[in-house]
C-alpha cells in the first residue's frame, strides 16, 4: 500500500516537472490526474500524427462512413494500448503497428454499409502547379491498383510507401525479411498485371 | 515499378487531401466503445457460457431434482453434473489467459495466431456442450431401459401408460429423447459455427495470406 501511494507521487511530480518529455514509464495511472494528463498527451500526439491513420483508412475503406468507422475503431485500439507505450521508439513508429493491426485484424468491415458515395476520386489530386496530365492519370490508376490488392498486400505497400525498411516492414507483419521481399516482388507483378491487363 | 515511385513520391506529400479531425474529435472517441472482433470473441463466448446452462434450467424446469425420485439416475445425475461444471470452469481459465495474451502490440501475424488460438479454445467448449447436450439426453434414454419408473414419474406418463403397452410407451419416449437430442445439438452447433464463420471470415483470409509465403 506504502509503495503505491509512493510511486504514484513519483509518477505526479515527475509528470508535472517533464510535462512535454517522452512518457516516463508503463506504470498505469489510477489517479485522475495523472489520467485526464495522459489522455492530453496522446490526443495530442495522435491530432498531430492523425494523417497516418488517415492514410490507413482511405486504403482499407471506400466511403466516408466506413473512413471514420475505421479510424475511431483505430483510436480506441491506440489509446487502449497507450499506457503501454514507453517512448522508447516515436510516436508515429508505435502507431504503424496498432493502426494496420486494427485494420487488417481487429476492424469488421460492416456489410450495412452503403457504397455509393465512393470518395475514391477525390483523394488524389495533384497540386494545380505540379499538373501533369499524363502523370496524373498514371498516378490515378495506380491508386486504382492499389485499391484492388488484399488486406496483407496493402498493408505491404502502405509501409513501402512509408518509406519503411524491408526490417520494419518484416517485424510489423511478423514476416522473415526474404518473404516481405518476396512479396512485394509479387505485389509489383500484381500491379502490373492489372494496370496492363 | 516506375509507377509505384510516383505513387510513392504523391504519398508522401499527400496531406491536404487527407480529412483533419481536431482536438476534440479525437478525445470524443477515445471514449467509445470498441467494436473489435475480439470484443465479440468475448461477448460470444459469455453468451455460449450462460446460454446453455440457461437451457438445462429452462429444460429440467425449475424443480429441485434432488426431492425427486430418480432412482438409479440420481447418481448419475450428480456425476454428470459435478464434471460438467469442473470442465466449464477449466474452460473459463483457459479462455481467460488466451484472451489475456491478446495484444494488438504483438505483430499482425502473431496477433492473428493468438486470436485463432482464443477461438479454438471457444470451439472446444461448444464440442464440449454439444456433447453434452447428447449425452444429457443419452443419459435419460438409459434411464428408460433400466428403470421404468423414470419413465412413469414424468408428467402425464402415468396415464398414458394405462392405455398403451409400456414397451411401446418406451420405445416412442426412446425414440423422441434420441431424435430430440440430435436435432436440438445439431441446431446449436449450426447457430455457432454460422456466427464464427462469419464474424471470422475475414481474419482468416488475411492469415492465410501471411502464412502463405512460409515454408
């Protein structure tokens, strides 16, 4: 009992005196203090981080209604999982994992939903100066492409995209590091299949 | 893939397409309710826990059996009812730690394994009660060739049995108890491997395909 009330009051004055440092440790907060602070830091760093998911969305979803079914499913799954963050890697790092998890795992698609007011078009339009016709209709295309993969292919090119390493793409998958090669090897055959049927 | 670094390029500096929730938005859901399917792993699987012992209150009525006259079922009725209750509760340990293990921190493939896992272990417990549920009525039917009066102490039997042979009231009592129980396992097994099915379809493609490649 002694010890608690202790760590807890380590955990206050530490989180009063660092309030912007990294998150200090797993420990999870009973006191509402500590709580209503914890839920400021991580709003705040998903409102800043928040085009990840949004990014995730548009690839799994084809409609506004299921874009924001999925990104709340993400948000609740992130925050669920939050006090286990230890700030040992970034923010964003941490976020990849759980929102792709919640995507190709977690997440129903819900078959109520309508289909029609397709979005689709609208999420790649390329900046008036930078307009070029032929890249243009390229670029749609292949967002077109990507759109037609399955649920694991996507989440390969989402992290490709990213930018992420065959490493990172490899342990967030739980993939050896040759298949998630392999794979997207296969996935780029796939994209040019469909692109020159 | 020429088109695929183009892709990448717009990916990457694709912002102001993107919706931008505020604040307050986001704080909103983080107080919603989650409607993973590991939520509805566990609401099923609370169901399928309360839902058949429901069904053996609602079936054997609610009179104390003890008080009846079973004869040589009773003791029966004891055993079948002392291991039933220890396996359901060995089942409910092992749901919990499976659940438990659940993290969606794991990496995608090892999260789908552990949900797997959790649903196997929910798949037994519904074998299990099935099971049961056969033997439940099984027990009855053996109840009926070795001692009539089981047969007689249930209700409107008695007077039946002074209009139709005995023999025959067995063997039609037999034959609804047997039918009965078939058709009553056959429904719930049906009702749950529909459910699952469903709710795990996609799951089970996505893991199909991560595990493709392995080998």
């Amino acid at each position: 009992m002694r010890l608690n009330c202790t760590c807890e009051r380590f955990f206050l004055t530490q989180s009063v005196t660092n309030q912007k440092s990294n998150r200090l440790t797993s420990y999870q907060p009973t006191h509402p203090l500590v709580n209503k602070e914890l839920e400021h830091q991580f709003v705040t760093e998903l409102e800043n981080n928040q085009n990840i998911v949004h990014k995730i969305c548009t690839l799994y979803t084809n409609n506004r209604d299921a874009h924001n079914d999925l990104f709340q499913e993400i948000t609740i799954q992130l925050w669920k999982a939050y006090p286990k963050f230890r700030g040992d890697s970034k923010f964003s790092t941490w976020m990849y994992r759980v929102a792709l998890n919640t995507a190709i795992t977690l997440y129903r698609k819900s078959k109520r939903r309508i289909q029609t007011q397709d979005y689709e078009s609208v999420m790649f339009k390329i900046k008036a100066d930078e307009y070029d016709e032929t890249e243009e209709q390229q670029l749609k295309l292949m967002y077109k492409a990507v759109k037609q993969l399955n649920d694991i292919d996507k989440a390969l090119v989402f992290l490709y995209l990213e930018d992420k390493n065959y490493t990172e793409i490899s342990e967030t998958l739980g993939i050896s590091e040759v298949n998630a090669r392999v794979k997207m090897n296969r996935i780029k055959t796939k994209l040019r299949t469909i692109l020159n049927p | 893939m020429d088109e695929l670094e183009l892709l990448k390029k717009d990916w990457q500096q694709k912002k102001e397409h993107l919706p931008k929730l505020s604040y307050d938005e986001i704080h909103k859901m983080t107080w919603k309710k989650s409607s993973s399917i590991v939520k509805w792993i566990l609401i099923i699987s609370i169901l399928e826990l309360v839902v058949p012992n429901l069904l053996v209150v609602l079936f054997v009525g609610a009179d104390d059996w003890s008080t009846k006259d079973l004869g040589l079922m009773a003791n029966y009725y004891l055993g079948f009812n002392t291991f039933y209750y220890a396996v359901v509760l060995y089942f409910i340990y092992q749901f919990y730690r499976r659940y438990k293990e659940i993290s969606v921190l794991d990496d995608s493939k090892n999260l789908m394994r552990k949900i797997i896992k959790t649903r196997k272990t929910v798949k037994h417990y519904v074998i299990f009660c099935l099971a049961m549920i056969l033997v439940f009525f099984a027990i009855f039917i053996i109840g009926f060739y070795l001692d009539d009066s089981i047969l007689l102490s249930m209700e409107g039997m008695a007077e039946k049995a002074e209009e139709v042979p005995i023999a025959k009231l067995k063997s039609t009592a037999v034959w609804i108890f047997a039918l009965g129980g078939i058709a009553f396992a056959a429904f719930m097994g049906g009702v749950y491997f529909l459910l699952y099915g469903l709710l795990f379809r996609k799951l089970k493609v996505n893991y199909k395909e991560l595990k493709r490649l392995e080998v």
